[in-house]
C-alpha cells in the first residue's frame, strides 16, 4: 500500500520515543486495531447472543432452518447475500457470529486502510479505535444488520471520493530535469491512482445501497452537493460515478418494488407507512435517550437516558469542530470537513425525519466522525512545545481509556438483556414442541417472527383465511397473544395454554392450538 501523503513530520518533531511512535506509518497500526474490535466481539457478544427479531429476517430469506419471514418494503437483501454463505449450510447461530466478526473486523481494516493517503497510519488508526470501541459498534458487528456495513462502506467510500479528486488535480511544478519520459509516467501513475479510487468509490456505494438504499442516496446527495459546492471537486466524473454506484447497488431493491409492491414509489410509501411515516420529528432527542439502549425505542421519551455515560455524545460535536480546525491548520481541511459533512446527510433523516430511535441508525454517523475525531486527537497528542507532549499524550491516553470502559460497561448490559430476552424466545420454541408444534408449522400473533424462526416454523401465513373451508391443511398450527387479550375468532374454541419465556419479564403470551 503507498504511504500517507499528510505532511510530513519535522525532525524535531519525530525526537524522542514518543515521537518516534507518532511518526509511524506501518500498516500494523492498522491490522492492530481491526484484531482488536474482532477479538472484542467475539469474547463479549458472538458466544452469548441469538437472533434477533430483525436478524431473523434478514437470515431466514436464505436458511434452511425455518420458512422465510414476511420481507417489508422498506428492507433491502444485501445483509441476506451477506450471511447466505453460512446460514445456507448451517443453523448455528454461533457459527454465522464467528463468521461476521471476522469479516466485520476485515471490513474495518479496508476501510481505515482507504485512508492511508490521507493522513498517517496512526492517525487513521486512532479514528479505527473511537468508532470499534462504540459499544453499538461491537454490539453490531457479529450481528445480520445492515447499519455497520453501511457505516464502513461509507468511510470507505469518501476516502476513494477524496483520493479520486486529489489524482485529478494538475501536478505542481516539476524540474525541467525530469524531462517529458519523467513527466509521462508521473501523470500515466496519476491517472491510474484517479480510476482505481473511482472504481472504490462505486462499489463503496454500491455495497452501501446493497444493504440500505436510503442510506446510500443520503450519503450520495452529499458527495454530489460537494462536488458543486467546492470548486476543485467540480469534476463530472465524481457526479457520474457516485450516481452509478448508488444506482447498481440500488438495482435488487428498485426491481424487487416493480414486481413485489408496484413500482418503487409504491415502495416507498409502504416503507413510509411501516415506518410511522416521514416528516419533521424530535429524533434527535430520541436518539439520545436511546443512547444507551434500549436497542430501539418507539414511542421514545424526549430524555437523556444515562445521563453520566452519555456526555461523550454531547461532547462529540466539540471535538469534531477541533478536529477540522488542527485539520486545516495542517492542509487537509477538505479531507476532515467531508466526513463531517457526508455525516450530518446519512444522519439527518433519523436525527429529524422519524418519530423513534434505534442507537444502530448512527453507526454510520459515529464512523464517519472517526476521521475528525482522530484528528483532534492527534493534535492533543502532537503539541507545538516538545516538552508539553509527555503530557498531552498521557491526557489522551486517559480520555480514550475511560471511553473504552464506559463504553464496555454499556455493551455488558445490553447484551445481558439481549441474551435474556432472546433465551425467552428459545423457552417459548421449546414449549410449542412439546405441545406438538413442530415442523411444519406455523406462527403467528405476538413476537410471531422470532418465535416461529426458533420453532423452526413459518409466520408469514393467515391462518384465518388458511382454515376456511376449501384452503389446504399448513401443519401445526400456534397463535400467540398478550395474556387477557381476546383471540382470533377462529382460535376461541382451541386450547389454550400460558407461556411464559421469562420468569420475571415482558415474554409472557398464551398460545392458543387446534385440539387433538
């Protein structure tokens, strides 16, 4: 990989052991960090975690475990394509965890190493270690989600965006010395540099709207927003590509709208209508009373929850403004400001456009921050005066350190009531089979998705209209609701027996099943 093209550190600067570390550019910074944020998952999340409601049904649509789960307007298949490799073969859960570590944890160290050209490695990958350590982020990446694939493409894709504008800018003056053959390969180098970045940058955004089309066209508008705002990024070929590449990843999910639900305005509307619809919101302060968890909220409290773990949040916005300004001040303001930019547009929509909160629709955001962030604190750490650096470094050391642990305190506790939660779904599966509902079979009611995956049945079926005279028989057949709630007319005179998932918890349903 070629070296950073940041400045240079002066040899003054680089005295000392410190210094000497700071000016580091190996590619084992980065390689580093990536272990790291895959360790971490796989020692506090992939051995303790099931499935999810969401997870499920992403994994059933290509599992052979369980029919596939009903698939709404506003998903999209990538997450499907992604965990096809291993939910086609196997149904442990624990195998696809291990699995989406790693390649979570790969994915991130392709994305810092985009970056290389832009600043440092240390520097990079300081930005690597503030978003692996977020607790969503660890959280997330052995998880079947969409939102970190999103938040690495895009990391991935404004870096290939600035080295692709940076390739097609004139060369400064050179010696005459160098002569045309000079000159030639210098410029035939430049020119490959500039299309391989382009290349990067479609399928940035290509693997982006694979997972999340929304997502991709907010970032895109930005890119494209940049490219007319700042004149040496008015180049058409950065408008094109960033058109093609949320357009190719776009194609599953725009063909789907034609022949599933009637065009993709159709589409949207359904995804609109499923999502409580679009318009101006608080989310804002949904989101960071979701900080903390719960895992997604709605209706939210307008609140701060957790307050004390919570103040890195509202310091965030403080330290990426004193990041871009140490930024500019070393010649790279485009490349800190960008980021920034690309970042308030992917989050826009879930900051002011949606009336609930889930902490994963800012994964995106928080990478994205990384850069800046990073920056700042390579400023703290490279002060002018040599003799502060001991210091500042050390009040570094300590800020990150206690982010990481506040941080880990969060992780241990969602992943405790997730863990709890989801053995409550397994408990309910369990008892269905022993009342004789096994495959094939189907769920439906409360938590039908995640129930009937457990169980090993299917959810996406009426089983209202399935048992009017003249339907075929569909197996075994559960219908599940909140105790003291009336069932269907059809079940009234089924048997009808209690669940209880938890012993103590929101889990407790009454299955109602056909006698005999």
């Amino acid at each position: 990989m070629p070296t950073s093209t940041a400045p240079a550190v002066s040899r003054g600067r680089q005295a000392g052991p410190i210094g000497r570390v700071l000016s580091g550019v190996s590619v084992w910074w980065l390689v580093a960090v990536a272990a790291a944020f895959t360790l971490a998952q796989l020692l506090f999340v992939v051995p303790k975690l099931g499935l999810s409601w969401d997870e499920i049904v992403y994994v059933s649509q290509v599992s052979t475990h369980a029919p596939a789960s009903i698939f709404g307007p506003p998903r999209a298949r990538g997450i499907s394509l992604i965990v096809a490799p291993v939910a086609g073969l196997t149904s442990s859960v624990l195998a696809m965890r291990v699995y989406l570590a790693f390649l979570s944890g790969t994915g991130l160290l392709l994305a810092m190493l985009v970056w290389r050209r832009l600043r440092p490695a240390w520097t990079v990958a300081l930005a690597g270690v503030f978003f692996a350590s977020l607790w969503v982020t660890q959280y997330y990446g052995p998880q079947a989600m969409p939102d970190l694939w999103v938040a690495l493409s895009a990391i991935a894709a404004v870096g290939f965006f600035l080295q692709a504008a940076d390739a097609a800018q004139p060369d400064a003056a050179q010696p005459d010395a160098e002569g045309p053959v000079g000159r030639g390969q210098r410029q035939a180098r430049r020119s490959e540099r500039s299309w391989g970045a382009l290349a990067g940058l479609a399928g940035s955004l290509a693997i982006a709207a694979l997972v999340r089309p929304g997502d991709a066209v907010f970032l895109g508008a930005g890119l494209v927003a940049s490219v007319l705002v700042v004149a040496k990024w008015r180049q058409w070929r950065l408008i094109v590509t960033t058109a093609l590449g949320v357009l190719a990843g776009s194609a599953e999910w725009i063909i789907e709208a034609f022949v599933r639900f009637g065009g993709p305005l159709r589409r949207l509307q359904g995804a609109s209508q499923e999502q409580g619809g679009f318009g101006l919101h608080p989310g804002i302060l949904y989101q960071l009373h979701a900080l903390n968890g719960p895992t997604a909220c709605r209706p939210c409290a307008p609140t701060m929850g957790s307050p004390g773990l919570s103040l890195w949040w509202l310091a965030l916005p403080v330290v990426v403004v004193l990041g871009i300004a140490a930024a500019r001040q070393a010649g790279r303001l485009g490349s800190a400001l960008l980021p920034a930019v690309a970042a308030f547009c992917i989050g826009f929509q879930y900051l002011f456009l949606i009336d609930y909160a889930a902490p994963r629709f800012l994964l995106p955001v928080y990478g994205l921050l990384a850069i800046p962030v990073a920056d700042a604190m390579s400023w703290l750490a490279s002060p002018a005066r040599r003799d502060l650096r001991p210091l500042t470094v050390a009040a570094a050391g300590v800020l990150l350190v206690a982010q990481i642990a506040t941080q880990h305190v969060v992780l241990d506790r969602q992943v405790a009531a997730k863990v709890r939660f989801f053995d409550g779904y397994a408990r309910i599966a369990a008892d269905l089979h022993q009342l004789g509902v096994r495959p094939p079979c189907t769920v439906n009611g409360v938590q039908e998705i995640p129930i009937a995956f457990y169980a090993g049945c299917g959810s996406a079926v009426n089983i209202g209209a399935a048992l009017r005279p003249g339907r075929r028989p569909i197996g075994r057949v559960a219908v599940l609701i909140r105790p003291g709630a009336t069932p269907p007319w059809y079940a009234r005179d089924w048997r009808r027996v209690s669940l209880r998932g938890l012993s103590r918890g929101q889990l407790v349903l009454v299955a109602y099943i056909p006698r005999g």
